[in-house]
C-alpha cells in the first residue's frame, strides 16, 4: 500500500529544498516514522543523502526522461512499505523542457499526475512582502498544481520574519515554517554538486543538527497532516532498460558512482546478478561475468591511480576482447586513451577506445538527452531511443577514429552531433541513460 506523500519544491534552484528536505526527513525519522524518498529529475547526489538520512533507498522520478508506467512503477516502490514519502523537486517548481505539456520532467508535472500537495520552500533573503507576491503567482500558475504551504527559508531576522508572515497571511497559505540563516549546517560543494554523501565522515552529526533545526522551526505536525496518498493508475511494473547481460561486473568505488538504483533494481527484477568489482583497488571484471559496466563518477580526482591499476587494465582488456564493455561519462572517460587532470597532466587510461578527455579547461555540459542507437549495444538494439542527460565539465580533446554510438538530440528534439564511441564489444559515452523510450 503507499505510503501518503509530498513534495518539498522550490521557486529556484539553490533557495535551499535539499537542506530544508534533509531537515524533514532527519526529524521525521527520529520521531520514529519509517520515511522514504524520492528525487525528481536526474541527480545521483541527492538520492545518496536522502538514503543516509532515512535507511532507505531513494529512487529518481522523471516524467521526460521514463514513461508512465516506468513513473508509477517507481512511485509504488517510492511509498511502498513506510508511514510517509517527501520527494525532492528539480530546479524552481515549474523548470522543465519547453513545450512539452505533462512530460517536461518538471516538478509540477509529479504534482498533477499524482495529486501530490506541494509544500514550497521561498529563499527570502534580500526581500519581505514580495515574497507574498512570489507566492502568490506560484498558487495560481497551475490549477493542478496545490501549494498546501510554504517554509521561508534564509529569514535574517525576527523583523524581517513578521514582514514576511504578516504578507503571506492573507493569501491563507499556511506557513509551515520560518528558518533562520544557518550558514553551519549548509552542506559542501564540488563541481558536480554537493559533495557526496559517502565521503562525509559527520553526516550523523550534520543530520542531527537538521532534525533540532526542524524540531525548533517547523511545524512538522502540519507538515505530516498535508501529506496524501498518490493517485496511481492500474497497471503493470515497468522496467528502464533491459540488463546487458546475466552477470554483470559493475564498477564500484569512489571514483565509480553515479548509477541509478532504478536500473540496477529493473535488472535484478530482470533475474541479472550484480558483481561490483573496484578498479582503485586494482580490480578486473569477475571473469564468470558477460557483461561490464563502468558508470560515471570522479575519475579526474583519481586518475593518477587508475593510470597506475595495472592488473585493472589488463584484465578490463581481456574480458573486452569477447564481452561488451560500456562506460558511462566517467567511465567512458576511463575508456579512453587518456585523461587530462585539471592541472593540465595527461593520464594514461585503458585505451579500449580513442578518445582523449580533459579538465584542464572546463566547459559545463548540461542537459537532457536522448540517444538513437546506431548499433546493436549494451543499451538496446540499432534504432532504439534511450532517454537520460549529460552533466559534465570535461571535453573530448582527441576524438579518435571510433565509430559513433548514437545521433543524439537534445530535450526538445533538436538534432545534435553523434557522439559517444564504439569498437568492438566496447562501447561508451557522456550520456547517463536513464530509461528507454
């Protein structure tokens, strides 16, 4: 049965949902609901540090990039088992793909397919009774979309609070809550992102901080009161993408990461074994496996090691020579020649494809995606569409003589260049897939 639910969005990206989301779920946990997750839009960080705060996975949910039913397979599993789900919007409430009615990957679009209230996070810094203007608009914008309450978010002081709450007050949208500027709890950034969750050794600590900060300034009875049960349509469980093989090597380590767990989950549902191997530590694919994956992750923080991870190359080499290889982003910059740093030294990689990627001077690629395969591959058969998006600084300096793995075209169906690279069984590209359409 599901579980009721919310959705914690926002009226731009960076007013502050993670943290106020992280803060819900720390002090609904500790009151000792059993608490799920969900981020909507494609994001491998977020996810990681819903999980830490709840004990339970956290799944992405994205009506662009997944179909209907791929979507409510997912919700299931989102509310599936626990007392209440908070899913993390996208960007501000409404962001999307331009002229796509319903399938814009925003966060509304979850909103009015499931009849989800909206509670929305207003980063009120540098503003007072606008923001009941902000507010306002944001109510009306949608008729499918219900703004059930607002948290203000970076109020400077109890003066600044009163203005606020005495503009808000006649739109009778409740406030749910008031947070003070709290530069302290704010989480650390890298260029992808927040820094991810495994690589903080003071999360229960960060957590705990989240859990009084909410205690103290939220109303989480009203909070939890909001929350409904997902309108979901009958229907059969969906899976992304069908898996590469029955066995598959998946690479996993700190510089190996961003996979989404509903892929991995769609493949174990599919009877496919997972066998993680770690390159870092000089590890090949299991040699009883048929396929291996290289997901994206930071190889540039490590390059220097994977250069030296002989036995890793080697026997990488070895299963390429009769079973499929495919790296993702980060992996398929490992597939590479080389790999240059952000200080500007080049790093021999695997060499199973031509290509040669760099740091030294970034450029941010960024966006949805999707992919027409021109060959049969680890992600489908020749022709087939698979939907995902790129988010990566580096640049392919030396393109090699690879034939390409895809005509790619962006969110809104505009042909770009074909990219990523095929030789052999060996296949990759910056292209995280997220599902096949």
């Amino acid at each position: 049965m599901s579980a009721p639910a919310l959705i914690v969005a926002a009226h731009r990206s960076g007013a502050g949902k993670t943290t106020v989301t992280l803060a819900i779920l720390a002090a609904l946990r500790r009151r000792g609901l059993k608490v799920r997750a969900a981020k909507c839009g494609p994001d491998y960080i977020d996810p990681a540090f819903h999980m830490a705060a709840t004990g339970e996975d956290s799944v992405n949910l994205d009506s662009w990039a997944m179909s209907g039913a791929l979507l409510d397979t997912l919700m299931r599993e989102a509310t599936a088992g626990a007392d209440i789900a908070v899913i993390e919007g996208v960007m501000g409430l409404f962001d999307g793909v331009g002229g796509v009615q319903d399938q814009s990957g925003s966060t509304a679009d979850l909103a009015a397919r499931y009849r989800l209230p909206v509670v929305l996070v207003i980063d009120a810094s540098g503003q007072s009774q606008s923001a009941a203007a902000l507010l306002r608009g944001f109510a009306s914008h949608d008729p499918a979309v219900r703004i059930a309450g607002v948290i203000l978010n970076r109020v400077g002081s109890a003066r600044h609070a009163r203005l606020l709450t005495q503009a808000i007050d006649a739109l009778q949208i409740p406030i749910l809550g008031v947070l003070p500027r709290e530069d302290a709890i704010t989480l650390p950034s890298r260029h992808l992102g927040l820094v991810q969750a495994r690589e903080h050794d003071d999360l229960d600590a960060r957590f705990d901080a989240l859990a009084r900060l909410a205690a103290e300034h939220l109303d989480l009875d009203r909070i939890i009161a909001l929350a409904a049960t997902p309108h979901l349509a009958a229907g059969e469980p969906s899976a992304a993408l069908p898996p590469p093989g029955t066995r598959i090597a998946l690479a996993q380590d700190a510089a190996f990461t961003f996979l989404y767990p509903h892929l991995i989950a769609g493949w174990r549902q599919q009877g496919a074994e997972i066998v993680p191997f770690s390159p870092l530590a000089d590890e090949g694919p299991d040699g009883s496996c048929n396929a291996c994956w290289l997901p994206g992750g930071y190889p540039e923080l490590h390059a220097g090691r994977l250069a030296e991870a002989g036995t890793f190359k080697r026997e990488l080499a070895t299963f390429a020579e009769t079973r499929p290889v495919h790296g993702e982003c980060g992996g398929y910059m490992v597939l590479g020649q080389g790999l240059v740093d952000a200080q500007g030294a080049r790093h021999a990689m695997t060499g199973l494809l031509g290509h040669v990627s760099s740091f030294a001077q970034r450029k941010l690629h960024l966006g949805y995606r999707q992919g027409r395969l021109l060959a049969d591959c680890t992600l489908g058969r020749e022709g087939d569409t698979v939907r995902g998006h790129e988010f990566h600084y580096a640049s392919v300096i030396e393109t090699g003589n690879d034939a390409p793995l895809a005509q790619m075209f962006d969110g809104e169906g505009t042909e770009l260049q074909p990219a990523g690279g095929r030789r052999g069984a060996v296949t990759g590209t910056f292209f995280h897939a997220i599902a096949g359409r």
